[in-house]
C-alpha cells in the first residue's frame, strides 16, 4: 500500500518513502510543561498518534519520539509565580500532561526525551555551530546567524522582514543581524542554569529539540511532525541549527502539521472566554468522544470545537457499541484493518473518510443475520477501531458509564426493570411506563429487544457553550 503525506517543505503532497524500511523515525513536538495543555494542544498529540498506529502497521519498527521541555523561560515565570521550585513545577506538568493525554487512548511513544537531560549533547551543537561559523558569542549569549545560511526560510517560505516580524524578536546591540535567534543564554543565580564554555547558562528553545532529535533518532529523521504555529520560526530554526551542525544533512525529510481548532468559529483566547484546557473538557466528556471529536476533521484543516462537535462525536461512539453490543454472542478474531479504512489513513490521514468507513462496517454488522457474516464483520470493526484508537471499552461498560451523582444505582436500575418486567407480564402498562419514564428522567435509557431489556446512561445535559 502506498502512503501519501503532505510534506510541508515542498508543499505538496508525495509518496511517503522512508530511509530505511526496517527502522522510520518519527519526531513530534511535545510541550512545554507550563501549564495544563488546552485542546489545541491535544490535537498533534492525537493525529500523529493516528499516523504512529498507521506506520506500525505497515513497518516491522517505527521509533516515535515526543519530547518533554522542561527547561523554559514560560515554566520560570510561572514557577516564581507559585512560589514553587522550577523541577518540582515542571514535573507536576508533565505528570498532568501524561495523565490528560492517557484518556484519549494515546499510544506512548517510543522515546519521550526531556530536554533537561539533554544540556551536554545541546552544548556540543553549539560548539559545532560556532566552529563552522554558523553562531557566535556576545555577552554571554550564543546566536545563531541567520545570514550565514542562504536558503534559510525554506520551510515557511517567508521573506526576511515577514520572518523577523513574525519570530517577535527583540533588538539587542550584542546581535550581528536583526534575525539572529538565540542558542545559548546566561542564568543568574535565581535561574536554571549549567556550565558551558560561554559561562552559566540555558540553553535557548529551538536548540533543545535538534539535539533531542539527533540524540535519538539520527542526524536525518523521516518525519517531523507539530502544530501549524511551529512551522515559524520553531522548524525553521530547527532545520537552520541542524543542516548547519550536521554538514547540510537535512534534518527531515517529510514535514507535517496539524491545522488550528477554532472554538465556535472564533479564535481560542483566554481573552475570549473561549479557552479551554483538556482537562476541563474530560471532566464532561469521556475521552473517546474527545479524541473521535479530534479526528473528525482531516488533521491539516481546521476543527471548529463547540458542543455540537462532541455531540457528534458521543452519537457516534454509541452507533459503533451499539453494533458491537448486538454482536455480543460472537467472538470476533483478530483480523487486519480493513482496506478500506487503511487506504483512506494512508491518504494524508483521511480520518473522516475513515470514520465513514467504520459507519458502514456499522451497518454491515447491524444487517448481518448469520453467524460467520457477524464474526466477520465484528472483527472488522474492531480492526478499523484500533487503526483510530476506538473503542477500548467492554460496550456494557461504555453504555453504564457514570451519568452523574444523581443517577441511580445498576442494583436500582436493575431492580426496576425486574419490577418493570413484572408489570408488562400482569398487563399493567400503566405502571410499566411509568417506570420507563422515572428512570429516563434520572438519566437511564431502557432498550426492549428479542434478549429482553438493555439499558444505558444517556449524556449528561451540558451548559451551553463551545465546550462543556
């Protein structure tokens, strides 16, 4: 099967080729570990996770590595702010940001890399840069001089003025060129800091992920994957600092980002109203319907995030138990993930047409009458649901998950269907609807079929807004 992606650097889409078949390297951008990680944040996490699952199914080794920054100016503001040390402050972070990012089913990665244990090889960069005369000292700084690189700018395509505008750079008498960017700053005493031939420092934020990349997967990787925010300047000085330290060994081959989510066709801002952490949004909604929710759209375009999008999204899950719960009576093998849905995945991660594929298997498994037609498409199923990262739960536990303190008890829920039941035998209608109305005023949809009666919570009524 062939697998196409969107590079990026060449802003097209091309045959995905690796550099060597039996080990594809992968990189994404992690985060920096500040604060809790908002649902933009999740997005790249999710949809390389997609494409982390698709290579692993076509290739014997996939190394997947997705850094931590611990080191930040962003995590020592916000630490003095909390009266809390900076180490113990950013694990806290990254411990939330495991957390968060488990309850959308995410597969951990390969290598997770932290750019504090990582100085020495930043350190080494440096020094390479600086013999090849691609950086310089100043006043305890380290800049990396943009001039010396003719085709820096490649991967955004931006002219000089735009990039310098857009990097936010400050003027510094100690620079030789507006658009140099940091590599290596001083710390004083109240600041990290670590010993390098330039005096006490930090390293900047654009170096920590070219040494972490070398470090573990190789001068020249095959994909390098982030937010659309990252391509400048981020990549471009990651590719300017690597190409430079390496010999003009490129630093990636294929470049991906994920597009921006908006929040109810408005731009994300705290400012706004509209800003909402992962967490805050889990504490509604199970984490399944958030990550089918990420990937209802195509990973490059924009995602509006507003109540009608996890709606959908819950909609959805349900179809797809529902299927598997009517199938309960068949054991499903395991099987390969369907063509269908593994030819959509290779075309640029199509989840959407993806997830069409796996409504039809839906219907398919519905319609089915005789045994092996229901195995088989079961196990389709569940094969296109591990290719998305779906459906990990039991479909009883899926439907009984918790609707909130108020709902009744299973022994309640339970104990009134029986009495239903009872009433429904005697022909007392009456009361038998009434009990059905009772518990679906307290949250619990009751289902009458030829195996007798299911039930499940039904979705909890959110406030109204973009999220929750």
């Amino acid at each position: 099967m062939t697998l196409k992606l969107y590079n990026t650097l060449h802003r097209e889409k091309q045959v995905f080729e690796p550099l060597d078949p039996d080990r594809v390297t992968m990189y994404l951008c992690g985060p920096t570990v500040y604060n809790l990680i908002h649902i933009g944040n999740a997005r790249p996490v999710v949809a390389f996770d997609v494409l982390f699952r698709l290579l692993r199914e076509l290739y014997p080794n996939v190394v997947y590595a997705r850094n931590i920054t611990d080191i930040d100016d962003k995590i020592n503001a916000a630490a003095r702010e909390q009266g809390e040390s900076i180490d113990i402050f950013a694990a806290r972070y990254a411990t939330a940001f495991h957390e968060d990012i488990a309850a959308l089913n995410t597969l951990e990665p390969t290598i997770e890399p932290y750019a504090t244990e990582h100085i020495p090889q930043m350190i080494a960069m440096i020094e390479r840069l600086i013999a090849a005369g691609h950086a310089y000292e100043a006043e305890g700084h380290v800049l990396f001089h943009v001039p010396s690189m003719p085709d820096y700018g490649c991967l955004s395509g931006r002219e000089r003025e735009d990039m310098i505008a857009g990097a936010r750079v400050e003027p510094a008498p100690y620079k030789r060129d507006p658009a140099d960017f940091i590599l290596w700053k001083p710390s004083d005493d109240d600041l990290p800091g670590w010993d390098s031939p330039w005096g006490r420092g930090r390293p900047g934020w654009h170096i920590e992920c070219s040494a972490m990349n070398a470090a573990h997967l190789g001068e020249t990787i095959d994909i390098h994957a982030g937010g659309q925010d990252l391509v400048f300047p981020h990549h471009e000085n990651e590719i300017a600092q690597s190409r430079c330290a390496h010999h003009g060994a490129d630093l990636a081959r294929y470049w991906l980002h994920n597009g921006y989510i908006t929040v109810d066709g408005e731009k994300m801002a705290k400012s706004q109203g509209n800003f909402f952490t992962l967490r805050e949004i889990l504490a509604d909604w199970p984490g399944e319907v958030v990550r089918l929710a990420l990937i209802s759209a195509q990973y490059r375009q924009p995602l509006d995030w507003s109540r009608n999008t996890l709606e959908q999204a819950a909609a959805a899950l349900d179809r797809f138990y529902q299927a598997l719960r009517t199938a309960a009576d068949v054991d499903a093998p395991d099987v390969e993930v369907p063509e269908a849905v593994r030819s959509a995945l290779a075309d640029d991660l199509n989840t959407p047409q993806a997830l069409r594929e796996m409504h039809a298997i839906a219907t398919a498994l519905n319609k089915a009458e005789d045994a092996p037609t229901r195995r088989a498409r079961k196990a389709d199923l569940l094969a296109a649901s591990r290719a998305l990262g779906l459906l990990a739960h039991d479909p009883a536990d899926w439907f009984r998950a918790s609707a909130g303190a108020d709902s009744p008890s299973e022994e309640e829920i339970e104990a009134r269907i029986a009495e239903r039941t009872a009433a429904r035998a005697a022909r007392d209608f009456a009361r038998a609807d009434a009990i059905r109305d009772d518990l679906a005023a307290r949250g619990v949809v009751l289902e009458d079929g030829p195996a007798g009666t299911t039930w499940r919570r039904n979705r909890p009524v959110r406030a109204e807004g973009g999220a929750a």
